[in-house]
C-alpha cells in the first residue's frame, strides 16, 4: 500500500479519490492546487501524485516539473481533458507515469494506480547484493557462491556503461532482481525504469504498448498515446521474456537498438528516444533462431553482453543462506516472529533439486511459516510442503472440481434469479474468506494478505457476507 497525493481544484472529484483509495487501503492525502501539493511533497515522502492539468495558479506541468526537482522517483499520474491532452502528453515526455482522460472508468484508474505504484517501488527498492540475510531488509540477490560471485562482478562491470544486457538464466533465477540492481547502479539510476513482460501483454496490444499511437490510428484511438519505451526516454527499459516477443514487432525493437528512434502506431515521422535496454529470457534463444522465430539480427544486437544466472542446483551451498534470507522477510512481512529453521530442515532443503530455482524455494518456505504456528520449522514440515503431501492429489481435486460443477448445475437448474451470478460469486467469495479466516486462526490482516487483498476490502466483504462469528473472528495480534 502507498502514500497517493491527490491534487484537483474539484473538491468533489478530491473526496471521491479519496473515499475510493482508502477503501483499496491506500492513505491518501488532499490538495486543491499545485502550491499546496508542492507543500505536501516537502513536508513527508509519498508514492504517487495523481494531478490535474489545468488548476489555478501554477499549471499542471509546472507542477509537475517542480515535484521532480524534489523527488526524481516520484510518480506521477497526470489528469486531463479532451482539450489538455498534448499538455498530458508533454508531460509524460518529460517522465511523468501517465495520463488519463476524464471522465475515467475505476477500474481503469484502479489498475494504472497499481502499476504507478510498482513502478515507484522498483525504483526506490534497492537490490543488496550479497549482504547477510537477516539484515536485509529489502528485495536482495544472496548468496557467496562462486557462480553468485561471478555474478555480482559482471553487474559492477557493465551497470556504468549503456551497453544492451541480455540476461539468460532458467525461470526464477531471478532476472529482474539483476535488471534493477543494473539499473540502479548505473549512471541513469535517477530516471525511470520501466518493466515490460511480452508475454502477460496480448500481441494486439503489446506494439501499441511500447509505441504508443496517433489519433486515428485505429477504431477507438480517440487521441494519440505515448508509449512506454518513449515515456522511459532517459532511462531504462526491461523487456522480460522477449524470447517469446512476437515477431512482428521484433523488427521495431531492433530499429530501436539501431537508429535510437521509434515511430507511434499510425505515424510517420521517426521520434528519437534515449533509452537503455535490457532484456531476458528463459528461451533457448539458439534454437528460435534455427526454427525462425526470432531474429538473427536482434540476437546479436540484445547480446552485446550477456550474464547468465546459475540455476540454484548449480550453487546449492547458497540453500542455507536463502533461506534463512526467506523466513526472515516473510516473517517480517506476516508480523510474525522468525520461528527458525532447525538443522534437518536445512539438510532436506539442501538435497532437493529445486527444478524451480529460487522462486519455489521461496514458496516452499513461506508455506512452511504458515503451518509451523511459531515453532521452528522441521524437517517433517517441509517434506510435506515439497512433496506436495499436504496438498490434494489430482484424484481429489478433480472430485473437488466435479462436486463444484454439479452444485453450480442444481443451482442454475432451480436458480432463474436475475441476480444468479452476483449470488453464486457472493457464495464463492464467503467461503474463500472463510477458509483464509480459519487457516490464519481469524487474524484479519493475515487473512487479507493470504488473500492479496487489502484488510478494508476484507473487513468489508466480512460484513457484507455477515461472517462476524466469536468462533472464528480473533484479534489481529500474530
């Protein structure tokens, strides 16, 4: 959750922010013009600034440009109306988030608000490099192996120049985690960084994405878009998973690495961009060139250097010290006491293959704090969460799925409400937080967390599904 300025000379649209973002768990602070917000952003540190354009005395833009004199990492979310959209777009080139056009949709706001807000902690979270595991406090890259080591010097040597990294590695080696401490020691470390993962974003849209577009570009392009790539214009762009970039717009990304310019969707004129590149892949990027379907120009181009991560069988006298760095942080996280890990536990850590490198490690030893209930984790504990015993095997699941099939049939069958589907969801939605109340013994913050939700959405939906039982309901203290 974040600390969102809200500024607007409407005090209507204020209170309705306001009312909107505390619900979601954000605390959200106020401001009817640029010099109040001004005063705010010196007084206390803040995530997100959502402004409008026009306000009285000072515009939008010069707002804008005196919010990142105080804090380059500082997102901002620019507010704007059919006829200020070229000042929103002037905005953005100069590194505002993005802008959206009144009237919005909630969810739409909803969803740019959320990625507004990783992107400031992408930036301001900094990645320690193989520092002791209880002190870090943070995202980090542990362990003192010598392929770690390997590692860290190639980060030190390449992070100072603007060379193209191409980062290879086995999915969750931790790609990203290298991306950003590349990132931020390097010499564009004060502007932005932007993640782009080409697989979670549909092609159709992918190109118009990083591009942008020109009105008329296509039906519904209602006003021209600046893209990612040209909103991180001094800065750096991560393209993750580009191994499975579709082809199609593998040729503009190579234009870019070539030309340093780009060309918006439905225009003509080239728009040069500063940006640095870097980029990674699980892929066996050889064998997509033999098959022909990634470029051999862009292959050679995104390679200018290229740092492979160890997969973690590779470096298993690292398990003991991640670990320790895991339960340490979800401990933290959780508000819950650091239970430890005992030595047999640590021994059926290191023996096992971990086919999902640091990523299933990590899910491993969060499951096993949630069922240790403050006792040190043991050996027997994580048998059961890495074999999967204490999960249903695929037998009872599908029986799960069949009787959940045949109560939805009944109920359609003798249902013919208008509101069928809200109740159904309703149902659903009760028992799931019912389920998440009893595995946390009632703590609500816990609950809400497991849920990845925020604890007013959760105390809400409490209410709403009138689940306020002494039985299951206990304090929040962990």
């Amino acid at each position: 959750m974040g600390a969102i300025l809200v500024v607007d000379d409407d005090p209507q649209l204020r209170q309705s922010f306001e009312k909107l973002l505390t619900q979601e768990g954000q605390t959200v602070l106020t401001a009817g013009s640029g010099e109040a917000a001004l005063e705010i952003v010196r007084d206390r540190p803040l995530d997100l600034v959502i402004m409008d354009v026009r306000m009285p005395g000072m515009s939008g833009l010069e707002t804008f440009q005196a919010l990142r004199q105080l804090d380059q990492h500082l997102q901002v979310i620019i507010m704007t109306a059919y006829g200020t959209t070229e000042t929103a777009i002037e905005a953005t080139k100069l590194g505002a988030f993005d802008y959206v056009l009144k009237p919005f949709d909630i969810p739409d706001i909803l969803q740019l608000i959320a990625q507004a807000l990783e992107a400031g902690r992408l930036m301001r979270s900094r990645v320690e490099m193989d520092g002791l595991p209880e002190a870090a406090q943070g995202d980090a890259l542990i362990g003192r192996s010598r392929p770690m080591q390997e590692v860290y010097k190639a980060i030190g040597r390449v992070a100072p120049t603007d060379a193209t990294v191409l980062i290879r590695g086995e999915s969750g080696t931790g790609k990203e985690l290298v991306a950003r401490a590349i990132y931020q020691h390097s010499l564009r470390a004060s502007k932005p960084f932007l993640v782009i993962n080409c697989v979670a974003i549909p092609e159709t849209l992918l190109e118009s994405e990083l591009f942008g577009y020109e009105k008329g570009a296509f039906t519904g392009a209602l006003h021209r878009r600046v893209g990612k790539i040209e909103q991180a214009n001094g800065g750096t762009v991560f393209l993750d998973e580009i191994g499975d970039m579709p082809f199609s717009i593998q040729a503009k990304i190579l234009r870019l690495l070539q030309e340093r310019s780009i060309e918006r969707l439905g225009g003509r004129d080239p728009i040069p961009v500063d940006v640095r590149i870097l980029a990674a892949t699980n892929r066996d990027l050889e064998a997509a060139l033999t098959a022909g379907k990634f470029r051999e120009d862009l292959y050679f181009r995104l390679k200018v250097v290229t740092l492979w991560l160890p997969p973690l069988r590779e470096r298993a006298e690292d398990i003991p010290l991640l670990a320790d760095y895991f339960l340490a942080r979800f401990a933290r996280d959780m508000g819950l006491a650091n239970p430890g890990i005992s030595p047999g536990a640590q021994a059926v850590l290191s023996a096992c293959s971990w086919p999902g490198n640091v990523r299933e490690l990590a899910n491993a030893i969060q499951k096993a704090l949630i069922f240790s209930r403050g006792y040190p984790i043991q050996a027997e504990d994580l048998a059961q969460v890495i074999s999967g015993e204490a999960a249903p095997s695929p037998g009872e699941e599908l029986a799960g799925q069949e009787a959940m099939r045949l109560w939805v049939r009944q109920t359609l069958l003798t249902g013919g409400s208008e509101n069928l589907f809200d109740h159904l969801m309703d149902q659903f939605a009760a028992i799931l937080i019912s389920g998440a109340l009893e595995l946390t013994g009632g703590n609500r913050s816990r609950a809400a967390k497991i849920l990845g939700i925020s604890r007013p959405t959760l105390l809400a939906r409490i209410d709403r599904y009138q689940l306020k039982m002494e039985t299951t309901i206990k304090s929040d203290a962990p």
